[in-house]
C-alpha cells in the first residue's frame, strides 16, 4: 500500500494592525513565534491532538526546550527563596 504524502497548503492572511499585534502578544507569551502560534490554532480548530494531550517526554526534545517552552517562560516572575539559616548542632 503506498503511502500518500502530506503536503502544506500556503495560506495568506490579511489581518488588521490590532489583531496582529494581539496574536504576537499571545505567541511571545507562549515562547513560539506567531507562525508556530497560528499552526496551533489551525490544528486545535481542525480537531488534531494537541502538543500538550501529548507526555512531556514526546512534547520536548531536551531540558532546554522544556525550559524555553515552559508557561512561565517570559512570565520575568521574581521569586525569592527563603533564607535557610544554619541550625546549631550538639556535637559530644
């Protein structure tokens, strides 16, 4: 049985000035590039699994995607440790 080919279709699409820039602002929240953002959407509407349906381990290549990737990436969150101060010890 042979296998057909999937082959990308090329669309062009005329957005006004307001709706770009919010796309671009929702893709650089999400860490990807409004082309990768659009190919998400267009995949969720055509009823195909989304990357996140998938486990982690399939999702990302290496730590550093996961990190780059990650739903806090450009979050610019500034947490703080708690200071762990050294306990005294009994010794003898």
């Amino acid at each position: 049985m042979e296998e057909e080919a999937a082959a990308a279709m090329d669309v062009t699409l005329s957005l006004n000035p307001e709706v770009e820039k919010g796309l671009l602002a929702r893709a650089h929240a999400r860490g990807v590039s409004l082309d990768e953002y659009l190919q998400e959407i267009v995949a969720r509407e055509a009823g195909l699994p989304a990357a996140e349906d998938l486990p982690a381990h399939k999702r990302f290549d290496n730590l550093s995607d996961l990190l780059l990737n990650s739903p806090f990436a450009g979050a610019n969150l500034d947490l703080e440790r708690c200071k762990d101060y050294p306990r005294p010890v009994e010794i003898g």
